[in-house]
C-alpha cells in the first residue's frame, strides 16, 4: 500500500487507528456471521471481500456479473490468505436476473449483505441507454437486493454510495443520491448503511488505472490539471465499508474525516509522481497529435509524453465533499470515520412517482436523456446538472 500512498501523495493509512481500536470486535462479528457480497469483483468490492474473508466468517458468498474479474478475485485470496474454515464461493451473476433470483431463493439467508455494485462513470451518462441501465443497477438493483435481504430476515444491508451524491451535479451522483432516498424508504423493513468517500487510486476503469494501461500500451499519459480530487487506497475503500455495515446504526453515512491524512491532490500532479516511480520525466505536450507521435521515440530517451489539459466535460465537479449543510453529523465517535445521522427523510410519493415514471419508460422501450433528466431535476430540488454537450470518450 506504501507505493499507492506516495503516489497519492500521503505518509500514512486512513483508518488504521479507528480498525486497531475494533479488531477484537470485528473478528469477533465476522467470525460468527454470515456474508453476501455483491459486485464482489470490482475494485471496491474486491477489497471488502478480503476484510471479511481474513476475519473467518462462517460463510462468504461474492456474486459479480464479471467471470474473469472473480477468478482472479479468488487467486488474489488463495495467493494472500490461503483458507478459511467456512463456505466461500462465488457466483459469476447478473444481479437483474432470474438465476439471481433463484440463487437467492435457494438459500438467501445471510446476516449482512453488501452491496458495491455500480455504474460508477459520469461517462456513463453521454446516451440514455447506457443512462438507464445505470438507474437499474444503482437504484433498482439496490430496491431488488434490500427488499430480498429484508424478506430473508437479514441483519443488515450495506450499500456504497459515493462524495457525488452530496449535491450532485452529474447523473451517477444523483443516481446514488436517489438510491439513498429508497434506502431510507426501505430502512423500515431491514437495518441499512451506507459509505460515501472519494476516488479509489488505480480502482478498475478510473484514470488512474488507465495510466497503468498507456505505460503498457506505449501511449502518452492524459490527465486533466484543474481537477482536485480526494483519494483512497483499494484496501481503505474495503475498510470503510465494512467499518459501515458492521457498526453503522441503522440510516447512518460513513465517510471518510478531512484532515492533513487526506488532502486533495489533482491528477496531472498524481501523474508527474507516477511517471518518476517508473524513472522517466514528463514531457509536456501541446496537442494529442504531438503526444501520440511522441510516444514513439520519447520512451527510450527516458521521458514520456503527457497532454495536462483543463476539464471542459459534462458532469465534472470543481470539488469534493461528502456531507451538505443540511445532515447531521457525528464526529466524534470515530478518530477518522465520521458519520451522518439521518432520519428516515424522503418523499414517499417522490419515489413512488420516480418508480412508475421509469417502469413506464421501459415497457414503452422509448426514452430520451431529457426525459430522465427532468425527472432528477424534479427528484432532486437544486440538482447542479449543467450539460456541455462535450464527453470523456470524445477526448484521448
């Protein structure tokens, strides 16, 4: 983890004071529970899989949608921790689908269920195909799952959300942010909590990942230079969820305390770091054209080519928080968890009004982006959504 924390430009890990402090209770829980993973195989969920797994629990099951991502979920494990006493298995399943159901329907019976599946890139909304599926994985999948682990008389139901659900100004933000509205609907039935943190470094998909990829591919480095982010290492991001669904009370928010430990840092400066780790020095270019041309020859002379630009896309936020003036907050149970009351505040004919709205849509097979987009903006008062009419994947 040293490595990533250089790079993301901290001394030191996040929560080990607050995971010290309850390793005794921790190990004492999970060993004598049962877990369901879902979305186990992303980078997040990878990471909460392995907390648990290293604490015994009695059974740990990981369902994902992605079958090369599990089996080198399960390598990882077997090279890392070998063996547990209990049932570990995973399930390379469609969360939506009828052989989830019937997996379900089997067994289903798990004392804390965790949800980190999730549509997670704002790049996700540039068309409103791809924008409804979203809407079916972070919220309606999560309504499907709750609405199971309540039945089957789970204890708990963990789901991630994300910093861009505190006043949200993209899709996936406001996505999670109304995925929080049916979790404090469904917090009646079945005891529920949630994580909101910040960019987990080298995670599946994210820029940094991709820095990964170019120095692979001999490509130059792309990154934007007015972008400040917070970050958190992989096995933080396991951490902080499993700190939340085994010691969170029921509707509570975790996140993760600003302080000197976590500062933000954007990503042209996490390049500069990356690039030097692997002992060459940036080369500042001035267009993709010249950047691409000059990852043919700058390599062997001990440079690579980046393009830092300015961010000019739909979705961007100028900065992170994780909580809104309006929640109440706890900050001192924790040394570096703090956590967001809440009341079971939500407008039941809103949701209900969101759930018919989008089934309809649906079963029409005809929608546009417009339509889901005035549908947040009435879910959402003050929803901060500003299209540019420019996306990621129009630019290298």
């Amino acid at each position: 983890m040293s490595s990533i924390l250089n790079l993301i430009g901290r001394e030191c890990e996040l929560f080990s004071n607050d995971i010290l402090a309850n390793e005794m209770k921790l190990k004492e829980i999970v060993s004598n529970a049962t877990f369901l993973v879902l979305g186990g195989a992303g980078s997040i969920g990878q990471a909460v899989t392995k907390e648990i797994f290293k604490r015994n629990p009695n059974k740990l099951h990981v369902v994902d949608i992605s079958e090369n991502n599990m089996v080198e979920l399960v390598r990882d494990i077997r090279s890392s921790f070998g063996y547990i006493n209990g049932d570990f298995q995973t399930f390379a399943l469609d969360i939506g689908s009828i052989e989830y159901d019937a997996f379900i329907k089997a067994d289903g019976k798990y004392d804390y269920v965790l949800n980190l599946s999730a549509l997670k890139h704002v790049r996700s909304e540039k068309d409103p195909y791809t924008l409804m599926r979203m809407i079916d994985v972070n919220i309606f999948n999560t309504e499907k799952t709750m609405k199971q682990s309540a039945e089957n008389g789970s204890k708990k139901y963990f789901c991630v959300s994300t910093d861009k659900a505190a006043n949200p100004v993209n899709m996936m933000g406001a996505s999670k942010r109304i995925m929080e509205m049916f979790l404090m609907r469904r917090s009646a039935d079945i005891a529920i909590s949630t994580a909101r943190f910040a960019n987990v470094a080298f995670s599946d998909g994210s820029l940094l990942h991709g820095f990964n990829q170019r120095i692979q591919k001999r490509q130059p480095i792309v990154a934007p230079k007015d972008i400040k982010r917070y970050f958190v290492t992989p096995q933080e991001s396991g951490e902080l969820c499993l700190m939340s669904c085994i010691f969170g009370d029921n509707r509570d928010i975790f996140f993760p305390k600003l302080s000197e430990a976590l500062h933000l840092i954007t990503f042209a400066d996490i390049a500069v770091k990356y690039l030097e780790n692997l002992g060459y020095e940036p080369y500042l270019c001035d267009s993709e054209d010249e950047a691409r041309e000059l990852a043919n020859s700058l390599p062997e002379q001990g440079k690579w080519p980046c393009l830092f630009t300015d961010s000019d896309t739909t979705g961007e936020k100028d900065f992170e928080e994780f909580f809104t003036e309006n929640e109440v907050l706890d900050m001192e149970r924790f040394d570096n968890l703090g956590v967001i009351k809440n009341e079971a505040i939500f407008v039941p004919e809103l949701v209900n009004e969101f759930e018919e709205t989008i089934l309809k849509l649906k079963q029409d097979q005809a929608w546009t982006k417009g339509e889901i987009v005035e549908l947040f903006f009435k879910m959402i008062p003050g929803f901060g959504h500003k299209e540019t009419g420019k996306y990621l994947d129009s630019k290298m």
